[in-house]
C-alpha cells in the first residue's frame, strides 16, 4: 500500500536536509560495499522527486549512475552548521567519556565496581566527566599529553 504525502516546496527542502544528515549519519564513514543500502535507496527515492518540487540547485541528476545526488551547494548549506557541530560534540562526548571510564577502571578495583549500585557507578562516572568537561571547556587539548612506549 503507498499513502500520498502532500508536501510544500519548503517542506520537501526540509525534507532533504533531513534525508541528506540522515544518510550523511549513517554512510559517511563507510565505503561502497559496506554502505547502508536501505538508507541510500529511500535517500534516492526522497531525492528522485527533485524536478516537482524545483530544487535542482540542492540535487541534481546524474546520468551516468541515473540517479539525484545531493549538490555542493546542499553539503556546504548542511556542513558548516550541522554536521561540523556534530562531529565537534560527538568527538568531546566521546573523547570525556572514554577518559572518565578508564579513569573510573584504574581507580577502583574490579570487586569494588561490582558491589556498587549501578546509580553509584554512575555518578562517580559522572564527576569524573564533569572534571575533564571543566578542563576541555577551559584549555581544550592544550594540556593533553600522549605517552607513545
């Protein structure tokens, strides 16, 4: 069964941004063979409806892969705000959390971490987070050293 979606100019331009960081999210990182096909098929689909809606300026057809690829125009609207803010957030988070987990490991013993409470572990997680999260927010990297054996 197909349900007919009515959408406005300006609704399928959100659309796309939408279809665009979704697949963006998931695809970026991947090479063709290991590509999420499902989400590149729904993102051509969304997109191969470009010519009613008039956006060629933000997808445009390629005849040699018959298919509507996103423009650069559309990747530079799209990078500069939402996915460079992404990637920023998700490198700190990853960065803080991983730090506080060894921490957290190196500081107590494994029966220790087992006896806790899981909303103990937990916090205990957590302030070691917010130390490194003050440090980052004041200094960035500048004090981070790597010791290479």
């Amino acid at each position: 069964m197909k349900i007919k979606i009515p959408l406005s100019k300006e609704q399928y331009k959100s659309l796309i941004k939408v279809i665009y960081l979704g697949e963006w999210l998931v695809n970026s990182y991947r090479i063709p063979p290991d590509r999420d096909k499902e989400i590149d098929e729904i993102a051509h689909y969304i997109f191969s409806y470009t010519k009613g809606f008039e956006v060629e300026d933000l997808l445009k057809y390629d005849k040699k892969f018959n298919k509507v690829f996103p423009t650069l125009k559309l990747e530079e609207m799209l990078h500069p705000g939402y996915v460079e803010e992404y990637d920023n957030e998700i490198f700190w988070d990853g960065l803080i959390q991983r730090l506080a987990e060894r921490d957290f490991v190196n500081e107590y013993a494994e029966k220790e971490i087992l006896k806790m409470e899981p909303v103990e572990r937990i916090m205990k997680i957590e302030k070691l987070r917010e130390k490194y999260n003050e440090e980052f927010v004041e200094n960035g990297l500048e004090n981070v050293i790597v010791k290479i054996n």
